[in-house]
C-alpha cells in the first residue's frame, strides 16, 4: 500500500517527480524496468539476497499493479463501457452463467 505518513514523502516525492521527468521522452517501459531492476539490486547489496527478500520486493511490485488497477484501470474501464457499450452479459455480472 502507497500510503506511507506525509512526513515520510519529501524526499521520495523528488526523486519520483525527477524520475517521471526522466521517463517521459524515449523507451519509458525498459527506464522504468531498468530503474526497478536498479533499486532490487541496490537492496540486494546492502542486505543480502534471500527467499524473503524476493518474496517481499515481488510482494511490493504486485501490490503496486493491483493499486493501479483498482484506482486508474478499472475506472478507466467504467467509463470505457459507458461510452462503448460493455461486452458481458449482464446476468454474468450477477453470476447467472448459461450451460
């Protein structure tokens, strides 16, 4: 969950705001996964590699991709299907599958 204290955030707000920048011109997918990768490794020199640590930092990255999800994609997806039309029946929605 992204919702550390407002006094945890100055510095890391920096250096997101710098990263963006960096980000928005070219390949921003393999700067970003570079930029990932990058941090793994950081922490993998100052603590070690271990189960937990894998399970922990994949832990972090999934946890980031359903908050993004929940909060930009599945709204996106609404409006999406209110200006589209959706391609679900409707009794899916409310668990009637047809045989």
């Amino acid at each position: 969950m992204p919702y550390i204290p407002q006094d945890e955030r100055g510095d890391l707000d920096e250096l997101a705001r710098a990263l963006t920048t960096n980000l928005m011109s070219g390949n921003f997918r393999g700067k970003l996964n570079y930029f990932i990768s990058s941090v793994a490794q950081g922490l993998i020199e100052a603590n070690g590699v271990s189960y937990s640590f894998i399970n922990d930092f994949i832990g972090v990255l999934e946890c980031c991709k359903l908050e993004l999800y929940r909060r930009v994609a599945s709204p996106y997806e609404d409006q999406k299907i209110e200006e589209n039309g959706d391609v679900y029946n409707r009794n899916f929605d409310k668990g009637v599958h047809r045989q």
